[in-house]
C-alpha cells in the first residue's frame, strides 16, 4: 500500500470516527443540592422547563437549565405532578390541592376541585392531563387516616380546571398515571395491572386486561393504536392496537421503571430505580440500556425530539444531549 493510499485511509478513518462521536448520545448529570427528591418535571419550550417534587419544591428554568429558580408556591405537600396543555395553561398535583396557571408558570393560583364531606377520605391527587381545551381528569385514590389506600380517583372537568366533579369507577385501586390522544380516547394505569380506558373523554372508563398484576406507574400513547406502560420489576407492556391487547415485552432488566416518554413515533426512553435509562428506537420492540452516571433513583422523565430531562432523589437533575 502506497503512502498516498495509507493517508487517504487514515483520512477517512478519523472521518468515521468523529461521525460516530457526534451520532453518540448520552446523559450529564446536574443537581439542585438538598436531600429532597425531584418526582416530576415538564418543558413548554426548550429554554422554558420546571421541575417540582417532596414538601412542595418547585423551581423553573428560562435559560435551558443552565440555571433554576425556586418559585413558591402555596402547598408543603409533595407535588406529584406538573402538566402543560400549551405554553401557557398548565396544573401541578399536590397532594389533594391543585393549581393552575394561565401566564406560562410566572403564577400559580390553587382551585378547590373538591368538598371533604364528599369523601370518607383523603383525596391524593397523582396525575393530570387534558382531553381538550375544556375537559380534563385527575386520577389519585382515596386515603384513610392510616394513609392506606381504600379506594380509586377519578375526577373531571368541563371548564378547564376551574370545577371539578367525581368520576365512580368500580375499583378499589390506587391510580397512578393517564394520558390521552385526543379529545376521547384515553387511558389510566394503576395498583395490581390495572389499566383503564375511555372513549368519550372520561365520562366513562373501562377495563382492559393487562396479563400482568404488577403495579403500572406510566403511560405514554403515540396515538389512538400504539401505546406503551412500565411498571414494577422491569415490566414493559405495548399495544398495537389501542389496548384490546397487551403485549409484555421481554428485556433482562429487573428495575422498577417509574416513567417512559416517547420522542417521536420510533425513539422512546425508559427511566427507573437505580438510575435505569434504557431507550428504544424501533417502537418499543426492543430496549438498550443507556448510561446514567447515577445510581439515584429517576422518577420523573420529559422527552422531545431534540433534548429531554429527568429527575430523581436527592434533587438529581439529568439532560439528554444528542
């Protein structure tokens, strides 16, 4: 081999190799400090993002979360859950209090969504999300004085967050997240495999078979057919077909995953106890195991097509970097 020969290659091999450090994607670890664990956090833009968590921690960043800023809000309660519909409506779950905003987070104001004598208990609001500019839900349960769980939550409303009325579903079961795809279709998961489905909005709700009786802690559907739900003890589920069937996936890990949150319609991401991350890139047909540079526990997780956030104990922030 000539020397014009060996540089060319040697030319092409250093080519070959920056291309494959720049298609590497990973995770950098960042901390707010503090032993309070971060359960949630949500992004309306890419510079604009919060993260909330135990005894009604909330901050939020305008700078990509180069830095973050403590923001009061009204509640010692472990906020459990931050949702925005658009860059300006959005809600935090706390406990059995609410609130909302109408200004893209700078405010946040509490709306009474429920009377004590109503209940037996006490409300634990876990999850929020919209069918539409109008109707909502809130899943949770219902607690004794004990904290036990004594019966499920559901909750809805017809005028954007501002009242809200109870939903009787005929379970006993702790709730712990929903999502929707439009203004009717939609899905709760809980305690035991519970999975529960509506086709009117959350008027009514019915149950489809999980195959499983683990706790299910996250759902994510792409659209009306493809949907996906993690849980305890490494269970993955997809369907295909808007739940009539589910399908468990089968993967070597045994962590609990918390959350799962799909990019776009190929790339998801899977985050859990022990720092887990894994990532799929063929609709959740099969997972990889990504590095985390954290044993931490994540229990919260945001994705978007070019960046995406988690958050655990002890204030562990991480960004996904492409």
């Amino acid at each position: 081999m000539s020397f014009v020969q060996k540089t060319i290659l040697l030319i092409f091999g250093i080519l070959f190799a920056v291309q494959i450090l720049n298609a590497q994607t990973g995770w950098v670890s960042n901390t707010i400090g503090g032993s309070s664990d971060l359960v949630t956090v949500f992004f309306t833009e890419p510079k604009r993002g919060f993260i909330a968590g135990d005894e009604g921690y909330f901050a939020q960043t305008t700078d990509g979360g180069k830095t973050w800023a403590k923001q009061t809000i009204d509640t010692t309660e472990n906020i459990n859950e931050i949702y925005f519909r658009n860059e300006d409506n959005g809600y935090l779950v706390a406990g059995k209090k609410m609130f909302l905003t109408d200004n893209g987070g700078r405010s946040w104001r509490e709306i009474k969504i429920y009377d004590a004598k109503d209940f037996k208990g006490t409300p634990e609001f876990l999850s929020i999300r919209f069918a539409d500019k109008k109707r909502g839900v809130i899943v949770g349960s219902v607690l004794s004085k004990d904290d036990e769980v004594i019966d499920s939550l559901v909750m809805r409303t017809d005028n954007g967050g501002e009242s809200w009325y109870r939903i009787p579903v005929a379970f006993k079961r702790e709730l712990y997240h929903l999502d929707f795809v439009n203004k009717d279709k939609g899905w709760a998961v809980g305690d035991k495999g519970m999975i529960l489905a509506t086709q009117d909005g959350g008027v009514n709700w019915q149950v489809q078979k999980a195959g499983t009786d683990k706790a299910l802690y996250n759902v994510d559907f792409r659209n009306s057919d493809e949907g996906f739900i993690v849980g305890a003890k490494g269970i993955i589920l997809r369907t295909e077909n808007g739940g009539e069937t589910w399908e468990t996936v089968k993967t070597s890990f045994p962590n609990t995953f918390l959350r799962v949150h799909f990019a776009d319609d190929k790339n998801g991401f899977v985050v859990g106890y022990g720092g887990a991350i894994l990532r799929t890139s063929d609709k959740g047909k099969t997972w990889i195991k990504q590095e985390s540079t954290t044993r931490e526990n994540l229990y919260g997780l945001f994705m978007s097509k070019k960046y995406g956030w988690a958050v655990g104990a002890n204030g562990l922030i991480i960004q996904y970097q492409r």
